[in-house]
C-alpha cells in the first residue's frame, strides 16, 4: 500500500507447513489479523481506503 498498490492477494491458512500449496507463503490467521490491523491505521495515512 505504501508503495502504490491498490490491491493485495494474501494465502491464509491454519497449518502453513501442511498447506497443498502455497503454505510457504501463507500467513496464520493470527498473524493476517495483526498485518490487517497495521493496514487499517496506513490506508488513511496514504489516502486510501479499505473495501474488505
């Protein structure tokens, strides 16, 4: 967001290490809930909004 992005595409799952794909790159439900709480306070700080 801070770097121009309008959109973001991001694998959550419960178990990363045992995802059939992607879990490499797969956040935790807690860590995606702490990601979209920082995401929350920076949209507005760069003009932006959040449709979720």
């Amino acid at each position: 967001m801070a770097a121009g992005a309008y959109g973001l595409i991001i694998d959550v799952h419960n178990d990363p290490p045992h995802a059939k794909c992607d879990g490499h790159q797969s956040l935790t439900p807690k860590k995606f809930d702490e990601l979209m709480k920082k995401i929350k306070v920076l949209a507005p700080m760069m003009g932006k909004t959040l449709n979720l």
